[in-house]
C-alpha cells in the first residue's frame, strides 16, 4: 500500500470507528500532517479530553497516552507503538528503581548534585518528609498518583511559587529543576533524571549555533541545560516557541528543542527561517510512529494503554491542582 491510500484507508478507518488522532510536536512530518491535532502532550490530552469521540490515536510516547486515559475515562486510548517510551519519565519509579548507569553510559549521572537516580521516589518522600513534591507530566501515571501537584515545561515556576514553604521536590528532570531554581528563592530538591536529546547540548553548542547564525534568535527548551538556556534568547516550551516564532518581528531562529518541531515551525511561517541547535536533536522514540503503526492501531485497536481506577483518580487530582492555577 502506497503513503496516499494508505492516508485514505486512515481517514476511513478514523470516521468507522469514531476516533481523532493526536500527534505530538516531535513526530514525524507525514504523522503530524495526518494528524486532527498536534501540540505538547498535556495540551493534547486536555483537547481530546473535550472532543465527542470514542477513541483517541496518541501518537506519541507511553506517558502521554496515560495522561490522555486520566483525562477520558471512557475513551479507548490507544498508542500505535507500545514500545515507544520516555527515557527520562522511565528514570524515576515509585518502588522499583531502575539502574540507568547500565541504560544510559554515555550520560553524566550526577548524584553528587542531585538525588540519584537509582533510588525510588518513596526513598525521596521519606528523605524529605512533608516536603510537597512536583511532578513534570512527563513521568508514568503511578508517579503523578504519588505527587501532590503536576507541572508543564511552561509553568514548572508558577507551580512551584504555588506551594507552601520554602523547600520543594522536583522530578524527574534535573534540568527543568535547575531552570526552576533560577527563578525562585525556594529551594529545589531535584532528581537526577534528563531528557538525552536536551541534555546532550551544552554551552559551546549554543554559542556555535550563534556564531553561525548572528541573525538568528535562540529559542531553547527548559530542558537543556542551564548553561545552554543563560544564552538562550528565549526559554519555552515547545507550544511557546510556536507562539514566539509566529509574534516575533524576527526572521530567523535556532531551534533549541528536538527536530520534529521544524515541520509545524516552517508550515506555520513559510516567511521565516528555522536552524536545529544540533542536528542530532532526534528522539527515537518519537520516530517509532509511522503511518503503517497509525493505521494498524486503527485496524486492530489492540495496543490499548488503561490506567487502573486508583491510581487515574489520584493521577488527576495533581493534575486538577495544577490546572487549577
């Protein structure tokens, strides 16, 4: 089957069986084309939370899908590519730690400066007891369930001006922490978790892009690292960076964030010129999703992602909290 009727057995298959897609902005071009909607994940889930449908296609990674199932209940969720994860929400597990030196021996663990990855997050709660944890809605489910709030890339800082005290734990981006850190009094306590595509770009990088591009505004993720966003001329979300290219007076950007968000960047402003921060921003995971991957999903509705009752409800009640500023 070629890619044309291979859309169009999508679209039938879509209006069949009373389904929306939702693609992520790191999916591919073809996917996000195919797509009813694209955007950050939460933002997705919250879209399709109050669309009349019967079954929502994420096309993205696990979490995502989760978050989608915490917020339509009723729904059948499902992920056209069961083995695509997040690395960095698969860093922190409520009881079962996971050894990532051994997962991930390229990358700097630092627990030293944070609390290591290869403990749990009951171990964190017991280390810091009544201490109010945030959790990044990239992670599982079972950790939202066991936060007392969630937090967006885009309002990590609100959230965390929002709570009680003068001490805080953020999981499970060490990066987004530090960002937070930056931009408040309180103190972080901060897991040892990161995204690989962001945190693999370091000062030297942006400075690079910069010099290359002397016109070129930077707009950088706060999950990169410090050092990277210090530079930065803007620190967003990838929604907000959609937003700060179409407002901006300038014509040219770096793209700090991972490649799949050049597509909707160029489509949305045909006028205007869009550089990678480093070419190898590319989450293979993300990638997974292919239109063959949408379109078996669709057919056979078998990679359906549940989250049990107990933990949705509590899952929702952080997220509520959140949503609620």
């Amino acid at each position: 089957m070629n890619e044309l009727d291979m859309v169009q057995e999508i679209l039938e298959l879509k209006r069949e069986k009373r389904a929306i897609i939702l693609a992520h902005n790191y999916q591919r071009d073809e996917v996000q084309d195919l797509a009813d909607f694209t955007g950050d994940s939460l933002e997705l889930s919250r879209t399709a939370s109050t669309i009349e449908c019967d079954v929502i296609v994420f096309c993205g990674v696990n979490f995502m899908a989760e978050s989608a199932a915490i917020l339509s209940p009723t729904k059948t969720v499902v992920l056209p590519e069961v083995e695509a994860c997040c690395p960095m929400a698969d860093m922190i597990q409520v009881e079962k730690p996971r050894k990532m030196k051994a997962a991930f021996p390229g990358y700097d663990i630092q627990p030293e400066l944070f609390f290591p990855v290869e403990f749990t997050l009951m171990d964190l709660k017991q280390r810091y007891p009544g201490v109010p944890v945030v959790s990044y809605v990239n992670t599982t489910a079972e950790v939202k369930a066991h936060s007392d709030i969630c937090c967006t890339s885009a309002n990590v800082i609100k959230v965390v001006e929002s709570l009680p005290g003068q001490e805080v734990i953020c999981v499970p981006d060490r990066n987004l922490a530090m960002w937070a850190q930056k931009n408040t009094q309180k103190k972080i306590i901060a897991w040892d978790g990161f995204c690989h595509v962001h945190d693999r770009v370091r000062r030297q990088d942006a400075l690079k892009a910069k010099k290359e591009h002397p016109g070129a505004l930077l707009m950088a993720h706060p999950e990169c690292r410090l050092e990277v966003l210090e530079v930065a001329d803007h620190v967003t979300s990838t929604s907000g960076m959609l937003k700060f290219a179409k407002n901006s007076p300038g014509k040219e950007f770096i793209v700090g964030t991972e490649l799949g968000l050049m597509h909707r960047l160029r489509k949305e402003n045909p006028d205007k010129i869009f550089y990678p921060l480093r070419k190898d921003m590319i989450c293979p995971n993300m990638k997974k999703t292919t239109l063959k991957s949408v379109y078996t999903a669709l057919k056979e509705l078998k990679t359906v992602v549940r989250v049990p009752e107990d933990i949705r409800v509590r899952a929702k009640s952080a997220l509520d909290r959140m949503l609620a500023l």
